[in-house]
C-alpha cells in the first residue's frame, strides 16, 4: 500500500468537512476528482474508508485508523516545512561558534543576547575551541564561526579583525617585575608562570615570546 501526503490530507479534509463536496470546495478540486482519488487509495487498502450510507459521511474502522495517523503526521509535516523555510531565510537553525580566548566571553554575551532579540528562533551553541582544533573544524563544518586571536591563511575562510588584542602580565605588587614598565623573555627565566593548561603552542606567550627566546619559565 502506497500512501501518500495528499491521501492523509483528503482523509482529515472529508471528516472535517463532513462530506465529498465540502471537503472538495475546500481543497480546490472537483468532488469527481476527489472521489477518484478515495475509490483509488480504498482500492490499495483493499477496504472501505467510509461509511456511504451515512449522513454526514463518516469514516469506517479504516478510515478512523487512516484519520489518526493524518492526524500525527500532518502536523509534524507542516512544522518541518515551516522549519525549513526558516532555514532558508535564515531565521531559524543552529549556529555553532568556537572560541579560543576565555576573555572573549565578557564582550561576546552582551552580543548574543542582541542577536537571540533578533533572531529568537535559532539556537546558539557555543564550544570551547581551545579544547579542540577549531580552524581545522571550520574547514569540516563542524563549526560556524570561529573567534580566535591566531588568524591564519585557510581556503574559503575569511577572517573578520574584531579588535586589537593585547597580553598583559600579571604580577604581586612586590613582585620585582612589577616595577618594569614592560616584560621581556629574559624576564621570565627561572619564574613560574600561570597559564591556560592547553598546548604550548597555542599560547601566544609560548608561540611569541618564550620559544623563540629559548626561555623556559
């Protein structure tokens, strides 16, 4: 038995309607097309969907089973078509964004929350990049949008500057370093620095300071 859309929504029109000429004004079609299309859909169930005789037309046994799986499919059709159109127009979906500074979180909640006023109907997700490789899942479309202070040259990946980033050293008040009006690599030998616990290699006091100084704090 082949059953399509159209056969759900001719059962549920005809019971709502209470009759083939209703239900036929109502779906645009001639009551002779509509009968057509009943006897053919009864002919592939091989049983009456309705009670003929009766006045209004009322479904048979089949045909209430028949109405109650229009019932629970029609409208999860219609809400994926309308998620679909959202998806096309870009207002509904899921954005997934990595991020790859901790400090990044300050200015970029005020940010989503303007967006979610705007666009109230897509879901952001939001996943430490510093936990995973983020670029390399931009490429794979695992991920959106990527905020990271580590630009690189990626095919089909345009990098959009968001603001100047600056590094700043932390140190006691009595700290001799706290009175230097900057710090260079030298300055760390032999001192313990507090980082992030991610790779070396994805720090830029590492990748930009202490490796290319031979400086290990």
């Amino acid at each position: 038995m082949h059953i399509e859309f159209r056969h759900l929504r001719t059962i549920k029109a005809i019971h709502e309607a209470g009759g083939l000429a209703r239900a036929a004004e109502q779906m645009n079609i001639t009551q002779s097309a509509l009968s057509h299309q009943v006897k053919g859909l009864e002919d592939q169930a091989g049983v009456e969907l309705f009670v003929r005789r009766s006045k209004p037309l009322k479904l048979s046994p089949a045909g209430q089973r028949l109405l109650k799986l229009a019932q629970q499919v029609l409208p999860q059709v219609e809400a994926l078509q309308d998620e679909f159109s959202g998806l096309r127009a870009g207002s509904t979906g899921r954005m997934h964004i990595a991020i790859e500074c901790h400090a990044c979180f300050e200015w970029l909640f005020p940010v989503l929350e303007q967006f979610r006023r705007h666009w109230p109907d897509v879901d952001v997700d939001i996943r430490p990049g510093l936990a995973f490789d983020a670029l390399p899942a931009l490429l794979r479309e695992e991920v959106d949008l990527v905020v990271s202070s580590d630009p690189e040259e990626l095919p089909g990946v345009e990098f959009v500057e968001l603001f100047d980033y600056n590094p700043v050293f932390v140190a006691s008040q009595s700290h001799p370093l706290a009175e230097k009006p900057f710090v260079e690599a030298a300055d760390f030998r032999g001192e313990t620095l507090i980082t992030y616990p991610v790779e070396r290699s994805r720090l830029d006091v590492f990748s930009q300071l202490l490796i290319p100084a031979k400086v290990e704090p």
